[in-house]
C-alpha cells in the first residue's frame, strides 16, 4: 500500500459522497474510488454533482456527462441544482457565493433531508434518507459521511498564495484542511438540516469534508486519466482571468515557479507545517482557557432571563466566568495571549479580527471589551459572566449588547 492508499486507509471513512463537476480533477477522484472502492474498505459510495446555473449550455451538457459516468459504472447519483441569477445578485463575491452554496447542496444531498432536483437527463436519482451500503446497514453516528472533493496541490498552492497576498494568520497558513467537520451547529446555521427531523434517528451522522488529493499535482491527475483512458469535460469558465483564483492559477504562480522553481510545492509544505503548529496551539489554548467556561445550569436568574434573547435570535454562545479569565490572564501576565483567545473562539465559531483582543496595558496583554459588535457577533460583559454570542444578523447582535 503507497502512502496515498495508507492516508485514505487510516482516515477510515467507509460511506463516500463523491463530489463530482465533470473536470480531470474529479473524474480521477470518482475513478480512483470506484475502482478501489474494496481494496480501501468502503461500504457504499454515491456521485453528487451540483449545477449552479451560471452557464447555459455547457453546466447542462456537465451534469449529464457526470450522470452517465455514474450509471455507466452502477454508482447512486445525486443532482441539485442552484438559482444562478439569485447567486449573481447577492452581495460579496460570486465566485465565494457560489462555493458557499455547493457546500450547503452537498451536505443537503448527504443528509438528504431535502428532496433532489430530479434528473432532466434520462435517468432517475437514487433516493434513500441514509444511502445504505446494504440491506440492514444502517447509518448511526459512528458510522460518518464523507464528502470527497478533489481539491489537489494546485488548488492548495493558489489558497496559499492567495491568502499570503492580503495577509493572514496561523489559521490562514494551514492552507485547505483535508479533512473538515461539518458541525451541527454550522449545519443548523445554514439552514442545511431541519429543526423538525423526527424519524426515530434524531441523532445525524456526523459529516466530514474529505479532501484527498492535497498532495497531488494536476500533472499527476493527467497520467491517471491517460493510464485509464478517462474522458472528462472541460469548464470555459476556469479559464477567465477576471476571477482572482484564476488569474493567479494561469498568471501569478507560473510566474512565480519560473522565478522560484517548486514555489507551489513549497506553499503546499508550509500549509502542512503551520497545520500541525495549530493543532498544538490549540491543545494548549484549550487547556488554559476552557476551564474559564460557564456551565448554564450553573447561572443565575438574571443571565437566564436575558438568555431568553439568544434563544430566539442567537446561532451558538459561549459564557466565560470573568474572574476565573481574569485569574488565568494574571498567571500568564508575563505573555501575549490575545492571539491566542482569539483563536480559540475562533475555533468554536466566534471570529474576530486580528488585534480585537489586544490593548499591551492590560494583563496578559488582553482586552476583553465590556460590550462590543463586530458584525454577527457581540461580547457582553455583566456581573461575573461574559458573553460572546453569535447571531443571524447583525440588528440581533447590536440588540443583544444595547
């Protein structure tokens, strides 16, 4: 077994939902997995493709191809497709829109707690509420969904470069994660699992982004598809150098390998480095600040009648007991935790900017604001407790701390 098989091996993910667009990049994927489906233990698989209704023509002539690829080789097909002209009118970037809204299709589609777009391309989607791998194999939360994507060491360089570019932190220089929980509080925020499930498993099978081919170069893919004489197609819009990822795909990196040889391998290398710093900042930021949270069952009534506010309008919520974060600043008065806290609420869904937490005057170089925003989320200090909530919108947020 190389050392390709032994990743995939060792992640032990044994129900995949392969996100297929039609590309080489995910043509090898789907290829890979269905012919190795039993040499690497895998009990069901099934194709996704998600249509985004931003191009006419070609996204329908994809879709189809994906789809016959699914039934030339007996694998479930799932298709959803999205409201183009909605994505083109929302704020923000179309390009993060779009992505933003194929995770929420493919964990749509996973859970399958909504119904799919049936097929307009001759064959009919496969349904189940938990695709079994067999009759009486029944899904349970300790047996997860992983939602493979092809995301390969080109797509891992151009983040890189890409985040480097305009700055970013410890988090930004892990780079794409290979594997990722969707938590259930991320889910339930997107709107992706209904508060109404109620069939006798309330308990959802935990889902995992599955990112294989990190550390795989598009070359690589190239061979594979040749070697199995793969057919694929090929998406006019990867080429439009008006979207920032592309320009730096086909102008910024080629530019820069020629002046530094293996640059994108060396961006894929500092993206593994700074992943296994962060994992042992984070097991440290856990030990110093979660003994600083709040039970609820522990708090007084005024904090339950206030509470009354988040359950109507707050996503998630941590509480802190402010002496207890106090004590733990003065132990550490000697160094600069803000980086840190930041961090760890971070982690836990809470992001605020680099600096909201630093004021070098204060213990531990810290500043936890008495009453702030910064947009969903807000800070609340009151008695012996802190509050840091995060919204659906902003009004509620600005609310919540008025």
């Amino acid at each position: 077994m190389n050392d390709f098989e032994s990743l995939i091996y060792h992640q032990d993910f044994k129900r995949l939902l392969l996100a297929v667009s039609g590309g080489l990049d995910s043509i090898c994927l789907a290829d890979y997995f269905i012919r190795n489906k039993e040499m690497l233990g895998i009990e069901w698989l099934g194709i996704a493709h998600v249509h985004h209704g931003l191009r006419e023509g070609t996204a329908d002539r994809d879709a189809a191809f994906v789809e016959a690829f699914a039934k030339s080789r007996g694998i479930p097909f799932f298709l959803k497709k999205l409201d183009g002209a909605a994505l083109k009118a929302a704020e923000g970037s179309l390009e993060e829109n779009a992505r933003d809204a194929r995770y929420k299709a493919l964990v749509e589609i996973a859970l399958n707690n909504e119904k799919v777009t049936p097929s307009p391309f001759g064959y009919d989607c496969l349904h189940s509420p938990y695709p079994k791998a067999a009759e009486g194999c029944d899904p349970t939360p300790h047996n997860p969904i992983a939602i493979v994507t092809a995301h390969h060491a080109g797509d891992q360089s151009e983040t890189m470069y890409m985040r480097l570019r305009r700055g970013t932190t410890l988090t930004g220089l892990r780079g794409i994660q290979e594997v990722r929980t969707i938590q259930e509080e991320e889910r339930r925020s997107r709107n992706s699992v209904r508060d109404d499930i109620d069939d006798g498993r309330n308990l959802l099978p935990t889902v995992f982004i599955f990112r294989p081919f990190l550390n795989i170069t598009r070359a690589e893919l190239r061979e594979y598809a040749q070697k199995y004489q793969l057919e694929w197609c090929e998406d006019e819009s990867n080429t439009d150098v008006k979207f920032a990822r592309n320009k730096i795909r086909h102008e910024f990196l080629p530019n820069l390998e020629r002046e530094c040889p293996e640059a994108t391998k060396q961006l894929c290398r500092i993206a593994g480095i700074a992943d296994r710093a962060y994992a042992k900042v984070m097991e440290k930021c856990e030990s110093i600040f979660a003994p600083c949270l709040l039970d609820e069952s522990t708090l007084d009534g005024e904090w339950r009648s206030r509470n009354k506010v988040r359950d109507d309008s707050a996503i998630r919520a941590v509480t802190l007991d402010k002496k207890k974060l106090n004590k733990t600043l003065r132990d550490y008065a000697n160094a600069d935790l803000s980086e840190m806290l930041r961090l760890w609420l971070s982690e836990k869904g809470f992001r605020f900017p680099v600096g909201f937490f630093n004021a070098p005057k204060e213990p531990a170089h810290i500043k936890v604001p008495v009453r702030a925003v910064y947009r969903k989320r807000s800070i609340l200090k009151i008695r012996h407790t802190v509050w840091i909530c995060e919204f659906k919108d902003t009004e509620s947020a600005a609310k919540f701390v008025s």
